[in-house]
C-alpha cells in the first residue's frame, strides 16, 4: 500500500476472546489466516497473503516469484513448521471440482510480538479474510474483514499477538489513505458495484477536492478549531452521496442527491476555507452529465467504501455520525 499521503488513519481493533477453541487451532497455540473472494460466484481468490513474524520469516504468498496459473503459487515457508495452501471449499463440504478456492495460512506455537500481514492482490476484485488468534491454553479470538483490491495492490495489516494466556487480545491495524479511498471507487466501479464511469469519476473529485483541503489544514488551523474541517466535511457529503445512491434514505423522495448539494453550499459557500473546493468543483464535468448518469452502490461496496472513508475522517479529526456505521473494515466477536 502506498503511504506518501499526509494524512492516514489507523483502524484499531481490539478482538474479543472467544471461550471454545475453533478447528483450526490444533497446537496450545497458533495463528490462522483464511482469505476467499467475497462473491460467491467467483472461482478463485483474488488475493494471496503472506505473514512475517517478528523476527522477519515469512509465510505465504511468494510475491518476488512469478504466478503460473498452471504451475499454482509459488509459497514461502520460513516459519518453522507453518504452512500455506490452497484449499477448495469442496474439501469441506463434499461439493464438485467447480467450488471455489480459498487460501489457508497456519503458524503453530507463534513467537509473540509484531506481525505484519500483507494482503496482495494478483486480480482486481473484492476478498473477505478471517483470523484465528490462539494462546497456549486454546482461548482464541476471532476476526473478520473485507475489503476491495487492485491487480498489483498491497494492503498492510499489522497485528500485536501473544500466546500467553490472560494477555491482552490481539491489536488489529491498518492504514487507510486518500489513495486506498480512491482505490476502493475505482474498484467497486470495474466489479460493477458503483453507477457509471461519470458517476465514479464525481466521487473520486471528492476524494481529491477532500486531499487538497486537508494539504493545507495546518496553514488554516488557529487556536482550539477543529482541525481540517474542511476536508471532513467534504468526506462527509462523499460518504451522503454512496448512502443516497444505495437509497438509504426513510422515503424514497428524499433520495435526491441536488438537496445535499445545497444544504452542503448553505451551510459553507460564505466560508473562506471552503473557496478551494466550491472553485474547483464548479468547473467539474459532473455538471453536464449528473443529469443522466447512472448512479448506484451496492451494500457491499457501500460498507467498504463508506467504512474506509470513516475513518479517513477520524484522522482528520472529525467524528463521524452513528447512522453512517462504526469505522473499520474488520469485525470481531
């Protein structure tokens, strides 16, 4: 993942212990990483993982060896006793040759301290991951994310781990960016998850007017105000226009995306913080054709894109309401 952007956001997750020990933990300790695609009609994950553990050993997806869809993925084992596979969900349910493949990492008796996980992604599409987190007497914690992925992309999650019993749980992170923000419309638009091109390309403008707001946050700030409010806001009517466009609203007559515009000029057109972007967005070519664009979000594409934008937000310094959902692209229970 690219980090050359001013501003990026740490999701923090801290996992629940889990009181009966899962299937995978076979050893008093281990961790499991289990990645698939999020549709279930696709073949095939569209990304592989590799874990390093603290001492820099890798496990996994070798991403310097060239990928030969006859020969398989090339893997990497330096974890002592670890593995990494693919697996065919038939394994599991005793369904044909045509069910689709997930990939499967195990590291037994894992060392505490930092790992990182790289998620890489080999096609463009939209994966779902699960962890198991183990200590020494089998109590686990279990943890779920999704997200979308570039052929070529890196997405970074780095996790505290401990098998000692009674510590405390794991510490998910991951970084999220102006760039990973853009990344998701782009994708979501290429899965057919996301209106037109017309329609991805207003709401990356967004995503940039936002940067270019937050650039210079630090020249505007004075005293106790809340900093980089523009650049909230803006990330704010971005994440209004995906929920209007999954018509998310109590009536349907209020799915009108034009309301949004001018409560969003009332409130801020006298502003001077907020010349930039009423300029710039002015000359947009949204103008000439929001009138027969197709806009739409599906629920997946909303929870992702609107999830990361949240805490895009936070980093910011802004706060973003109930109704647009907790943060976080990870769950856990």
């Amino acid at each position: 993942m690219r980090n050359n952007y001013r501003f990026a956001s740490l999701i923090v997750l801290a996992l629940i212990t889990i009181n009966t020990p899962s299937i995978w933990a076979e050893d008093d300790s281990s961790i499991t990483i289990r990645i698939h695609n999020s549709s279930d009609t696709a073949k095939d994950t569209p990304a592989e993982v590799v874990l390093i553990d603290p001492q820099g050993r890798r496990t996994g997806f070798d991403a310097s060896a060239p990928f030969n869809d006859a020969a398989g993925i090339t893997e990497v084992h330096e974890i002592p006793n670890s593995g990494y596979s693919i697996e065919g969900i038939a394994d599991n349910t005793g369904g044909g040759e045509d069910e689709p493949f997930y990939r499967e990492l195990y590291v037994p008796e894992p060392l505490p301290g930092k790992y990182t996980l790289q998620i890489i992604g080999r096609q463009t599409g939209g994966y779902a991951l699960s962890g198991g987190f183990y200590d020494s007497n089998h109590s686990g914690q279990h943890y779920d994310a999704s997200g979308f992925i570039a052929a070529g992309q890196t997405v970074i999650i780095d996790m505290e781990y401990s098998p000692t019993p009674g510590a405390p749980a794991p510490i998910i992170t991951e970084t999220i960016t102006f760039d990973v923000l853009r990344n998701d419309v782009a994708v979501a638009r290429q899965l057919n998850q996301l209106g037109d091109d017309k329609f991805a390309r207003s709401l990356i403008k967004n995503i940039d007017l936002a940067e270019k707001l937050s650039a210079v946050c630090d020249k505007r700030r004075h005293g106790k105000d809340k900093p980089c409010q523009p650049a909230v806001a803006v990330l704010k009517l971005f994440i209004k226009r995906l929920e209007l466009a999954n018509r998310k609203c109590d009536n349907p007559a209020d799915c009108d995306e034009e309301r949004e515009w001018t409560a969003f000029r009332k409130e801020h057109g006298r502003d001077d913080d907020y010349k930039d972007f009423f300029r710039d967005w002015a000359r947009d070519d949204w103008h000439k054709h929001k009138k027969n664009c197709k806009r739409f979000v599906t629920d997946e594409a909303l929870k992702i894109i609107s999830e990361d934008a949240g805490w895009l937000i936070k980093s910011l310094g802004g706060s973003v309401e109930d109704e647009l959902g907790k943060p976080g692209r990870g769950k856990h229970d």
